[in-house]
C-alpha cells in the first residue's frame, strides 16, 4: 500500500529524472518483432484480469494491435535507429534574422500514466553559418515525441538536437500540450494545457524573445 500512494503521488506531482530518456542498457537486444510477441502476451494477460473475454471477435486481437501500436508507432522514438538523419546546410544566402517553425503537431505519451499528450511545438533559431531542412524540425518534434515523455524533458531534447545540428546556442523551443492524465483522469480538467519553454544564446534577450512570441 505505501508503495501505491508513492507511485499515486510521483504520477500526479509530474516528477521527471533526467534529460535523457530512462532506458536500461538491454533495451535494444529484442529485435521488434521479439518485443510485439512479448507485449502482446502480458497486454493479454491485463485484459484477462480486467474480465474481458479475449474469445470475443471483437478483442481478440487487441493484445497484438496494441503491442505493434506501442513498438512500430507510439514508441517508436526509443529506437536510436528511427532517429531522423538531419541535414544541415551552409548557410550561403547569408541570411541573419529570426527563421520561426510554428504550429508543429505531435503526439506524445505521458510516461506516468501511458496517456495521451497532444500538442503543438514552436521552433525558431537565428543561423550562426548553418541551416536545417525545415521538414526536419518536424521529424526531430516527432522523433522525440514518440516516446512515454514528460513535457520538460521533451522541449528540452528538441532543443538540445536542434543546438547540436544547427551548431549554436541561438535556439527557443516552445511546446504546447493537452495532457488526458490530466483531463480524462485524477482532477478531469478538460480545458487546461500546458507550455513549456527553453532557449539559449541571443534569444536570452527579452526583445528577441517577444519578436518570437509575436510571431507564433
């Protein structure tokens, strides 16, 4: 019981550990039909507990849909080799001035519950000699997002890949989500969400940063 209201507690304080997501050094010795097999059979075995009748047309294969939806889709993002290739340019039109991405959709997981986070990224970055491909900003919100997250970690590790790629510190990322641990759950909130914010360089000035804002 004292186990179960720490874990209650933990899950609704959104307590994160790290940076970098919690993996354990094995996470990748099953191949990923290995891991759907696996999944498949305990995800058989919490419906059995919950009473369903897995001898039903209708749920008999849950078990297996379920376990390829979290291994091929919802996170898909743990694997090191779904990370997008990023490619970067030089920047030759010499272009200086604000590049913003905005209303970039996402789905993640809120790895307290395994519920959905629904949601929006904002990117914008000013070029320090380097570009990106602007459908790349797309897939490093999505890499990332695939994965059970909390939103700080998330905004974080987009904007440390983007700062990474891009080679500057002139980088903000704004993250805009619903979260159903929030509103399907616990307090049954329907109308909140939740933002998020990190950036580093000249975007630590307050004018820069409002010239972002207006423009997202």
């Amino acid at each position: 019981m004292k186990n179960e209201k720490k874990a209650d507690t933990l899950g609704d304080n959104h307590i994160g550990t790290s940076v970098e997501t919690p993996l354990r050094s094995d996470a990748f010795d099953k191949t990923d039909d290995q891991k759907i097999e696996a999944i498949s059979f305990h995800y058989q075995k919490i419906m059995e507990e919950l009473g369903l009748d897995l001898t039903d047309d209708s749920l008999s294969g849950t078990p297996y849909r379920v376990a390829k939806m979290y291994v091929k889709e919802l996170f898909s993002g743990l694997d090191p080799k779904n990370k997008p290739k990023i490619s970067v340019f030089d920047n030759k039109y010499e272009y200086n001035k604000m590049l913003i991405e905005s209303d970039i959709t996402f789905n993640s997981s809120c790895e307290h519950h395994f519920l959905p986070m629904i949601g929006k990224a904002h990117i914008g970055y000013i070029s320090s000699g380097k570009v990106i491909g602007l459908s790349k900003m797309n897939r490093i919100v999505q890499y990332f997002g695939r994965r059970p997250q909390v939103q700080e970690r998330l905004t974080m590790q987009i904007f440390n890949e983007l700062k990474t790629a891009l080679q500057t510190d002139d980088v903000i990322v704004v993250v805009e989500a619903e979260h159903l641990c929030v509103s399907t759950r616990g307090v049954n909130d329907k109308s909140s969400k939740t933002t998020t914010i990190e950036y580093g360089g000249q975007f630590a000035d307050t004018q820069i940063r409002n010239d972002f804002f207006k423009m997202i």
